[in-house]
C-alpha cells in the first residue's frame, strides 16, 4: 500500500489523528513512540529497534524507572508551580492538564501505579500539602525556592512593621487623649477651689453693708428727734 499524496484526503486525517491525543495502551515508553492502533503496535512491538530497548532495559530495570519516575515527578510540580502556583487544587485537574502534553510520560512507566499512589507520595516527601475529601484528593504545591521564601519574608517584616507603626500611632493618640482629659479634670478643679474661696467674702462684704444701713438708719432717727 502506497503514501498517501501530500494534502489528499487521507494525508490530511492521518495528520489529524497524528496531532492529537492517541490511547495509553497502544503507547510504548522505552521507545517514546505513539501507536494509533492495536495492529499498528503489535508491528512495533515485533520491530528491531524496540527489541533492542526491551534488552536494554532487562539489564538494569530499576534504572529506567526510575528515570521515567522523576522525570514525570519534575514535569508535574513543575505544571502545578507554574500553573496553580501554590493554590488549592483538585489532582486530577493537574493530571489531566498534564497528559493533555503529547510528548509526557505515561504512569504505567513510573513506580505508582495510580494517581492517589502518587498524590501520597507527594505529600509524605513534603512536596505538597495533600488532603483527602469525599470529593477526591486535593494538593497545595510548596514553594521551597529560596528567591520565593527570601521574598515572603521579607513582606512578613513589612507586614509586622506597618503594624507596629499602627500601633504606636495607636497608643500616641490614646496618650494624648489621656493627657488632654486630665488637663480638663485639673481645670475644673481648680475653678471650683477659686469659687469656694470667693464666696466667704461675698457673704461678709453683704453682712457689712447691711450693718451700715442699720446704722445709717438709726443715726438718721436720732437726729431728726
């Protein structure tokens, strides 16, 4: 059977189904190659230059998988870094935003076997913070760059002395409050000893004036007799 003619109609689907995304189990790691179809991979897996990466890894198997595993470890909390950043989010957003990439590494090629093996995983090593809910599991990447936390402490020392600058303007004005109700206080003492004192002398100067009209009076009466 022929190649299809450049821009025929044939061509242009199979560049179609080329560029999207193709089932995990016609996908083979250890040669990177994407199957379209059962036949398709059973051809691949009968070819000589899968054979030679089958021997390869027979050889060393720990090793390969552990490649594929951080490999898949360092793209997916690099997507949830740079894509959630250190928000709350459901696992299963993050994974499908993941496999959405044509050229990421499959899970079945990792040592977890599932996506809940994996979330686990990351919250033991303390990478993410990871809660189980009746919804699923949801992970909180942790930003341990020392340019990030160098920039987080900083804003926490500008935080706490804006608050102290709150405060002690705070207490300047509630000691100046202070101080201006016991200057009124004082005041209005001393006003009421200066009335005290006056008083006396009013009294008496309104004694002696009566005395003198009495006086007065009677002188007046004598001389007139």
């Amino acid at each position: 059977m022929g190649k299809a003619e450049f821009l025929s109609p044939k061509a242009i689907s199979n560049r179609i189904k080329a560029k999207g995304l193709q089932k995990l189990r016609w996908y083979c790691q250890m040669c990177q190659k994407q199957c379209r179809d059962e036949n398709g991979f059973k051809c691949h897996c009968m070819s000589e230059s899968h054979q030679r990466q089958l021997l390869l890894a027979s050889e060393n198997p720990t090793k390969f998988m552990d490649h594929f595993s951080d490999e898949f470890k360092r793209d997916f909390l690099e997507l949830l870094r740079r894509r959630f950043g250190t928000k709350r989010v459901h696992n299963n957003i993050v994974y499908n935003e993941y496999i959405s990439h044509r050229e990421h590494v499959h899970m079945n090629s990792t040592k977890w076997e599932t996506l809940t093996d994996f979330t686990k995983w990351l919250g033991r090593e303390g990478l993410c913070k990871v809660d189980e809910t009746p919804k699923g599991w949801y992970i909180q990447y942790i930003d341990r760059d020392p340019e990030t936390i160098r920039r987080q402490e900083e804003l926490a020392r500008k935080k706490k002395q804006e608050m102290d600058d709150e405060e002690r303007s705070a207490k300047f004005i509630e000691e100046q409050v202070r101080r201006g109700r016991d200057g009124k206080e004082t005041e209005v003492s001393s006003s009421g000893n200066s009335l005290s004192q006056t008083a006396p002398l009013g009294s008496a100067h309104y004694s002696g004036s009566s005395a003198h009209q009495s006086e007065w009076r009677l002188f007046s009466a004598l001389f007139i007799n």
